[in-house]
C-alpha cells in the first residue's frame, strides 16, 4: 500500500495517489476507494489495475482538510491503509484511514 501525494502550488489542490500491491491483491477482481471526498458511495471510485498486478486511482483532494477513507475489495472485505496519516473511529465498530493535506 502506498499513498503519494503531490501539492499544487497554482490551486488549493494535492493530487493523492492512492495504490495497492502485493500478493493479497492480486487475486482480486475489484478494489473501490470509499471516503467522505465521494460521499462514500460505493463504486464512485474504483481502482484500476495495471499488468505490474499494482491497483491505483489519483485523485484532486481539496488541501487544508483531514479525509477520511477505506478500500473495499470485491464488494465485502473493508481495509484501511497503514501508510495513512492517522486512523479515526467510523463510529461503525471500525477505524477509517485518515490522510491530512
């Protein structure tokens, strides 16, 4: 897992690069990117992968903000990402990912 993150200085923008490997992932047929920047709605933001068996997907997320987010992979197994800046309860039973830009 990793998350890049590249600040524009023109606009009050970080382009966030969200990527998952490994073999964990390989077998899976589908991994969504849910947080509060979608709404989290489910499949707004899928992860594509590439023929390295990396999955990523970059977004524009608004700066001076904390998002919180997970992955969900085939449609049941939630996983956060444990390069995130902090975690944060879901109030669900269960901690989201948080990255502060």
């Amino acid at each position: 897992m990793s998350i890049e993150k590249k600040f524009l200085k023109a606009k009050p923008v970080c382009k966030v690069k969200f990527s998952l490997s490994g073999d964990s992932y390989n077998a899976a047929s589908s991994i969504l990117l849910v947080g509060d920047f979608n709404n989290w709605q489910i499949g707004e933001t899928p992860l594509k992968k590439a023929k390295t068996g990396t999955w990523s997907v970059t977004l524009d997320l608004e700066t001076g903000k904390e998002h919180q987010f997970r992955y969900l992979i085939d449609g049941s197994q939630w996983e956060n990402d444990p390069e995130a800046d902090s975690f944060i309860s879901s109030g669900l039973g269960s901690e989201n990912s948080v990255i502060s830009l």
